[in-house]
C-alpha cells in the first residue's frame, strides 16, 4: 500500500436488530460502505421482529428507546407495542439507505480469522464464503429461547411453543392452557390469552416485581407535535435518562434509592390484590427489587384475580402426557403449553461459531463465563466487535442508548486501522484480565448479586456475565475513544 494512503475495510455484521441496523446506519455515514447485515430471520428487527405475541410491547419509553439520531416521532404510545418498533427499524433501513446491504434468511453459521490475509473468512447458510475485515456481532442478549428441561416433557401429547416462537395459527378459544413463566414476556402474553382460553395455570417459580405502567396512547397533534418540534422529543429522553440513570446508583452501589420504587410496588399490589389474602401472598417477591428485572403492568394484576386464572406457586413442575404436575403433586390438565421463560443468557454469538488467532472457538474461550473488554472487544478475536455484549445490560436504561456508545467505539477502532495502514487490532490479554477482575469488584455488592434471587443476569456461579455495573454516563466516556495502548496493532 503506497505511503499516505488509506487502507479501506469491509465489514459483516450478524445480526439485523437495533444493534446491527444502527453500526450499518454509522459505518455508511462515516464512508465504509462495503458492509453486508446477515439476518437470519426473514425481516429486520431483531427481538423485535421474532416476538410477536400478543401484547408485545418495550418496558422503556418510545422516546428513550431510539437512536439519538434518529429519533422516532411516530410512536403510536408512550410504550411502543412491537409492530411500532419493528416499523421504526425497517423505516430507518430504508432512509438510510441500508436495505442493499440486508441479506435476509441468511445466518452466519461460522467465521474463521484468517492470519495471512488478516481477515474473517465468514461463512454463511447458503452455501457462501466471504472473507471480511471487520466483523462486528450485534446477536444480542436475547435471541436464542430458553426452555427448561422438566421432568417428563417428551411425553406430552398436545403442542407446546415458546413466546418467541409463537404459534399465530393456534387457537385459544376454550382451551386450557399451561404457560410456564413469570417474566417480561409472559405478563404482556397472559392477559391476552387470558381472555379467550377456557383456563390458564401459570406455573411460577418467583413473584416478579410489578410496578404501574404509566402508558397511554399518543393523540395525532402530539405526533405532530413531535414533528414539528425536535426539542420535545429530545427533552422527554433526557428526563427518562435522568430517572434511570439515577435507579441505576440503586442497583449498584446506593441500594437505599430503590426504597422508594419498592415501596410504590408494595402499595400498588396490595391495592389489587388486599382483598385476596393468599393470591397476595403468591404474588409477593421474596428478593429484593432489582435482583431481576422489574416489569411494568396494569393489567397482570387483574388478570390473576379473574375466575379462569390460577397462579401456581413453587418449584419447577413436570410434565405428564396430558398436563403438568405441581411441587404439590396435583395435575392440572393442559391442552397446549406456553413457555415464557426468557432466553440463554450466555449465548451472545450462538448458534455462530468463531474461531480465533490459535483457533480457539469464541465459547471454549469463555468456557462459560463470557467476557468482553466494555463488552465489545476479546483478545485473541481480531477486528471482531460485539454489540450489546457481556456486561452491557441495563438494569435501567435504553439498550439503544449503549449501542451508541459502542458505535463511537468501534469507528475510532476502525479509524485507527484505516489511518494507520494495520491489518488488525487486537486486545491485549491483560487488559482483559484488568476487566475481569474490574467487572468481579464492581458487580460484588450489586443488587444482582446480594438481592437473594437468581436471574439470568448472573451464572450459577454468582458472576455478573451481563449487566453493567455502573451508572450510564460513564460507559459512555470510556467508550469514546480507543485508547491504543490496550492493542496491539499489527
């Protein structure tokens, strides 16, 4: 390459959810234009084209939960139902101009670092070889299905789906239902179902937390409003930021500001449920607020109380060819099971498999325990990004808001390399280890480790793999820039 000159990059980036779409939109904006999205799925949106069930919807308001460029001003409530979030992603595709570079229906099965020509020799499910330069994972935390493996599941004669794979074609209408979960997913499904099925038995481990969900509807002059007027767009994101930014204190450090939102969850439970003394009791948390995630409802707590609802507390059932079998030995009859029970924490490439600079699969290499230098970048896994990786889960906040951050990351990454003419950076090994033991001292007095639960944000191990264990603001000025001396640049 002659001298002056700027090398020019390729990029793969699996995944075409918030993640993917929003490094596609910056990397075009910034002139890398050979660039190619890899969605499995047969549409964008990530999470938010593969739930559909019924009463999907995002827990943080539409206004938060966008990119600061692209603020979305056409959010039909102030909690965005599914539909308005996967039109608000498919809409930024096409103004942006990256529809060209979506190949749908097409999973990367596998990708291979490739010493000599530095870079990612990606393989694809149709058959296809490309090698790339850069490869940037934007998977996320939540695309591959968790279901629990109960004692006689095999043996059940009627069909069974997750809420992520939900079966549109089923019928509820007069059918008893099992669904088995008590989570983010299951409290906006329940309600829905729960007013055609004949009867639902919710099978729950632990009581979430549930606090009122202030939504409401946008009128057409408000989005107008929105419109014509930027600036309430952008004041009502940085009011919702300020709130969560200071929750997370709560979660991390400061454990004495969540008394007030527990204390809200308390009085809003027994004002809907006090007069049933032991539905109550089912519903009560035993862990501390925060522990896992805190869900907003209106309409969980009605639900429980209606006459073809029953609340099962205790352990995990199991199955029987006609139903399920409680902790207390009673069969409850089923005609189809509904698993709400949430995803696999651990799997942020999976099913994908990615082989290092010894050949080291990316899995072998975290051997359980997934890790990433701000959640971003693995030594030993060149010019390889991961978009909402380990340790960049919000107990509070806007995975959006993140994702930005790691954009500003990933293009000074890419500067670097462009400027300087390299063929890849790579982490140092104890830089990474600096970050581990960083990430053990941090999460050690959280509230996802001390709050008495167990939750798919830490391993049985008690290691916080996903949530960052700081306030916002700061993960923002450590991702500005690269700092050069954590690489090695070769």
């Amino acid at each position: 390459m002659a001298k002056g000159s700027k090398r020019k990059v390729s990029v793969a980036i699996v995944g075409g959810g918030f993640g993917g779409v929003g490094a596609a939109i910056r990397l075009l904006e910034a002139g890398i234009t050979d660039l190619t999205i890899f969605e499995r799925n047969e549409g964008i949106g990530g999470v938010w084209q593969a739930n559909s069930y019924p009463g999907a919807a995002c827990d943080v308001p539409s206004h938060l939960y966008s990119f600061s460029f692209a603020p979305g001003t056409e959010w039909s409530r102030r909690y965005a139902p599914q539909a308005d979030i996967e039109k608000y992603l498919n809409t930024l595709v096409d103004d942006f101009g990256v529809r060209p570079h979506v190949r749908c229906k097409t999973a990367v099965e596998s990708a291979h670092f490739d010493v000599e020509t530095k870079s990612w020799r990606v393989q694809s499910s149709d058959g296809q070889t490309r090698n790339f330069d850069i490869l940037i994972s934007a998977c996320g935390q939540l695309s591959n299905p968790s279901i629990p493996k109960l004692n006689g599941m095999d043996q059940f004669e009627g069909p069974s789906f997750h809420s992520a794979t939900w079966d549109h074609s089923f019928d509820f209408s007069g059918k008893r239902v099992a669904v088995v979960g008590t989570g983010a997913s299951a409290i906006q499904f329940v309600p829905e179902i729960a007013k055609q099925a004949a009867q639902v038995d919710i099978y729950q481990r632990s009581a979430p937390w549930i606090l009122h969900k202030f939504d409401r509807e946008y009128a057409n002059w408000e989005r107008r409003l929105f419109n014509r007027f930027p600036m309430r767009v952008a004041l009502s994101r940085r009011f919702f930021f300020s709130v969560f930014e200071i929750l997370t204190y709560g979660f991390t450090s400061r454990h004495w500001l969540l008394k007030p939102m527990q204390t809200l969850s308390n009085a809003y439970r027994k004002k809907e449920l006090g007069d049933d003394p032991e539905l109550l009791a089912k519903a009560t948390p035993d862990y501390q607020i925060g522990c896992k995630r805190a869900l907003f409802s209106n309409d969980w707590y009605p639900t429980l109380k209606r006459p073809n609802i029953e609340l099962v507390h205790g352990s995990s059932p199991s199955v029987t060819k006609q139903g399920l079998i409680d902790a207390e030995g009673v069969e409850r009859p089923a005609d189809v099971i509904v698993w709400g029970t949430g995803f696999e924490p651990l799997d942020f490439v999976a099913p994908m498999e990615i082989y290092g600079l010894e050949g080291t699969e990316l899995s072998e290499a975290w051997n359980g325990r997934p890790e990433a230098y701000l959640g971003t970048t693995v030594s030993g896994f060149p010019n390889m990004f991961i978009m909402y990786g380990p340790n960049t889960n919000h107990g509070s906040g806007s995975v959006p808001y993140s994702n930005e951050c790691q954009y500003n990351y990933i293009l000074d990454a890419i500067k670097h390399l462009e400027d300087g003419s390299y063929g890849y950076l790579d982490l140092k090994s104890d830089v990474l280890a600096k970050w581990r033991s960083e990430m053990e001292k941090r999460s050690a007095e959280t509230v996802w480790t001390k709050g008495g639960c167990s939750s798919w944000y830490v391993t049985e191990q008690g290691v916080n793999t996903n949530n960052w264990p700081g306030p916002w603001l700061e993960y923002k000025r450590r991702t500005k820039k690269v700092v050069p001396g954590e690489y090695d640049f070769v």
